[in-house]
C-alpha cells in the first residue's frame, strides 16, 4: 500500500494516472462501441434482439447481401463524388483565399475572422440556409443564376435527381472552405520570406515561384489537409438531414447518411452496422496518412 502511495505523491504514478484516465474514458465511449459496432455487423439482428450482445453469428453474409442490393453502387459512387468533389472545391477556394489575405493588405485579419462563421456554425443550421438558397421557387442561387443570364428557367436543386447531390456539395464546399483556409494560412505563414526574395532577384515569376516554392513547402500541409477533408466529409450527417434527406430516389444518398436510415428508419441495423465498418476502415486509413502528414511536419 506504502509503494502505491508513494508512487503517486513522487510524480511518476501521478504521470500514468493522467494517461490512464483519458484512455479510460476513449475505451468507455469510443473503444467498446466501435467494437459493439464491428461484431454486429457479423451477426443477425433484430428488434428483439438488438438489446443482447450474444445473437446468430452469419459471417460475412451481411456483408455479401449489402453489396447484393442493386442501390449499393450509385450510393457508393454518389459517395466517392461526393468526397472528391467535396475535398477539391474545399482545397482550391481554401488555398486561393489563402494565398488572398497572405498580402496582408489592411482589414485582412478580420475579414479572414469572418470566413470562419460558416465553420462554427451547426450543420443543421448551415443545412436549413442552404435549403432557402437553394430552393427552386425564391432561392437566391437561381435568382443569381438568372439574373446573370446563366440559366433560363429555375432549377430545383434538391428535388432534381441530376443536382440534388450537388446540392449538398455546394453546402459542404461552403461549409468547409474556412477550416481549409485557417489551416493552409498557417502552412503559408511558415514558410521563410528569404525563399522568395532569392527567388526574385534570381528572375523567378510568381507561378514559377508557387510551383517550387510554395507548393514543396506546403506539402505536408496539404497531406494534413486532405486526410481531415476525407475524415469530416465521411463523417458529413446534418447537411443531407437538412437538404435532401438522402432524395429523390437515393439520388442523393452516401454511405453515412444510408447507414443511419439502415438502422433507424428500416430498423435493419446488422447492415447499417456493416457500413459504418466499410467507413470505419476508410477514416482509419485517412487517418494514417494524417499522422504521417504531421509527423513529418514536426520533424521538419
């Protein structure tokens, strides 16, 4: 009893303690559900069972029957666009306000203070805005479109099977596009300014300057940068609640949002369950590039 009090009161045991606690607590909340999560997609599941962890073991049969469903691909595909055109118009607004306010012209710090209202604002928030700008009676995007003369008639964003999803991703890119910002501000901000003064008196112009400069720099950044986008775009709930609801027709359904109405609207939770696990396996890969991306950062 002695040698435990002691360790605590020297510092050493204190030390683990503030470990053990946290990791205690991720364990808790994280650890157990994610492998709750991981065995049921493994098992049959039912209303009547669903408050028993001992239930039919079937293998990988949830798996076989949810790549089985003729929805499965176009939610798949509507997913990967999603991602990837999430991640792009996110990046390349980002960096280019980026670059913006590194001039540093006066009013720049509190201007760049504003671009990051749409990043601490609810999803479901930003989900119901988009909703009026994007309606196809009074919205202001297709008052904006018309006026400038790039369509002739309204366009109805979240009921049209050929933008509803595109929809969503406009919402997303506008949501995101701040984070981006902060982040590659702070990439471009460490980079020495003695760079591009040699840079200049050697004849560089400003492209080629950006090319071998700013870019090789920034690499690690942008590696950082992309494996969050993959991480929160996967993670994307609120706007496809609060725009489409996954409509017309699954046009606008992705993983995240199909393996919630799997599990709560269907009530079929062994597939929702196996989703979550198919997109588990993705972040986790996303995450490794971050650590990498990071490490390296720190190791500079």
């Amino acid at each position: 009893m002695k040698k435990i009090i002691f360790s605590v009161t020297d510092g050493r045991g204190f030390d683990i303690g503030l470990v053990l606690l946290p990791l205690a607590f991720l364990f808790v909340l994280s650890g157990l559900p994610l492998v709750y999560n991981v065995v049921m997609s493994f098992q049959e599941v039912d209303m009547f069972s669903l408050g028993s962890f001992v239930r039919p073991f079937v293998g990988f049969k949830n798996y076989v029957d949810l790549f089985a469903q003729p929805e499965t691909q176009p939610i798949l595909l509507n997913t990967a666009l999603f991602v990837s055109a999430s991640i792009a118009g996110q990046f390349i607004i980002g960096f280019g306000l980026a670059l913006f306010f590194w001039m540093n012209f006066p009013g720049a710090s509190w201007l760049r203070g504003l671009f990051l209202v749409s990043w601490i604002m609810p999803g479901l928030v930003v989900g119901a805005i988009w909703n009026w700008i994007l309606s196809g009676d009074f919205g202001v995007l297709n008052f904006f479109l018309r006026e400038t003369g790039v369509i002739a008639g309204n366009i109805f964003w979240r009921s049209d099977p050929n933008y509803s999803l595109w929809a969503v991703i406009i919402a997303n890119i506008w949501l995101g596009t701040s984070f981006n910002m902060i982040l590659l501000s702070v990439g471009l901000s460490a980079i020495p300014k003695d760079l591009y003064e040699a840079a200049e008196l050697d004849g560089a112009t400003a492209l080629q300057r950006f090319f071998t400069i700013t870019l090789p720099m920034m690499r690690s950044t942008i590696g950082a940068i992309i494996a969050l986008g993959l991480i929160f775009t996967l993670q994307q709930f609120d706007l496809f609640a609060g725009i489409t609801s996954g409509g017309p027709n699954n046009s606008s359904n992705v993983t995240q949002y199909w393996a919630w109405d799997l599990s709560f609207r269907q009530y079929d939770f062994a597939k929702g369950a196996t989703i979550s696990v198919i997109m588990i396996v993705l972040v986790m890969l996303a995450s490794v590039v971050y650590v990498r991306s990071t490490r390296h950062e720190v190791r500079g």
